[in-house]
C-alpha cells in the first residue's frame, strides 16, 4: 500500500546503507545531514499516518523495521566516526543497546515477528536517543547519552512486559494498561472465580 507514511518509512530504511557507507568513508558532514533526514522521516511519518487516516499494520511493520535497522546501524557508524566518544560511553551504551535487543528477541520468540507497539515510552526513548545522537555526531559530547540510555532501559523493559502479557502480537499497544486491557479482552473471564 503506497502512502506517505509509509514512502517515509521506506526512505528511511533506505538510507541505512547510505548512513553505514558514509560513516564507513569518514563523510561526517554528509552523513549527519542524511541522519537528520532520517530522524525527521521517523518524526513525521507516524504524524502524516495520524493526520492523514493511514495507520495500517503495514506501516506499522515498516516503521518498526525501519527504526530497528536505523537504531542498530548507527552504532557502528559511531564507531567509524567517534570512537573515542563510543569508549567513553560505553557503559551507557552497551547496556541501553543490549536491554533493546533483549526486548526485540523475546518478542521474535514468542511471535516470530518485530513487535511494533509503538508505546509511549518507545516514543520518549526516540526522541531522547534521537537528541543524544544528533549532539554526538554534530561534534559534541557523549553526556545526552546518559540520560538517553536509562529511557531506552525503561522503554525496553515496558515492550517485554507488555509481550509476556499479550496472548497475541497487536501493533500500536501504547503501554503495559494498554496491553492488560487487550488481554482482558481476548479473555474475559482469567482469572474470574
């Protein structure tokens, strides 16, 4: 299904290798300028799908995949550009990234797909990694990420929860209350006497 929504959500997939190639070639100048328009393809295609009545499973999926293989790249074009900020930063980094990625193979085990709830958390961890990564490769220092990365902890740590609690994958499941409420749903009478 072709909307705009999801043309950004495709952009922005499609500047991953682009990203990867820059960094990897020491463009910094060039490679920031396509990370802030990948930043603001993520900004703005769950505002346009909004706004404009296009929310569908597809471009859930889309976005989820299109944020996960941004979100996994840019460390690696960290460690090409900044690797000294990366050292520094380790601690903070190693442990939001690897709490992420537990959240994003519990949800492969239990429902063979990229979970895409988009929760409210998964939102704020966004934006605050998307500011703590736009101060790194703008140049400055590596500190945005220690407020960042315990976001990205709480976030992850919510997306588990809330797929232990699912019996089935939904995408746009905004919170754990969001996700107690579907289960209640799909079965109303657990846990009754």
């Amino acid at each position: 299904m072709v909307t705009l929504p999801n043309l950004l959500s495709g952009v922005r997939l499609s500047l991953v290798p682009v990203l990867l190639w820059l960094a990897w070639t020491a463009h910094a100048r060039t490679f920031f300028g396509f990370l802030v328009v990948s930043i603001l393809t993520d900004t703005f295609d769950g505002w346009f799908a909004r706004r404009l009545h296009q929310t569908t499973p597809l471009g859930a999926k889309l976005d989820s995949w299109a944020d996960f293989a941004t979100w996994c790249a840019l460390p690696l074009c960290g460690w090409w550009l900044r690797p000294g900020l990366l050292r520094e930063e380790a601690v903070y980094l190693v442990t939001g990234i690897s709490v992420y990625l537990v959240a994003v193979v519990v949800g492969f085990l239990k429902f063979k797909r990229l979970t895409n709830y988009h929760t409210w958390g998964g939102k704020l961890s966004a934006v605050a990694v998307a500011a703590a990564v736009l101060v790194v490769f703008a140049g400055g220092p590596g500190w945005p990420f220690r407020i960042a990365m315990p976001i990205v902890v709480l976030a992850s740590l919510e997306e588990i929860i809330i797929t232990l609690i699912l019996p089935e994958q939904h995408p746009n499941v905004h919170s754990v209350w969001h996700a107690s409420r579907i289960r209640r749903t799909a079965h109303p009478f657990e846990g009754a006497s």
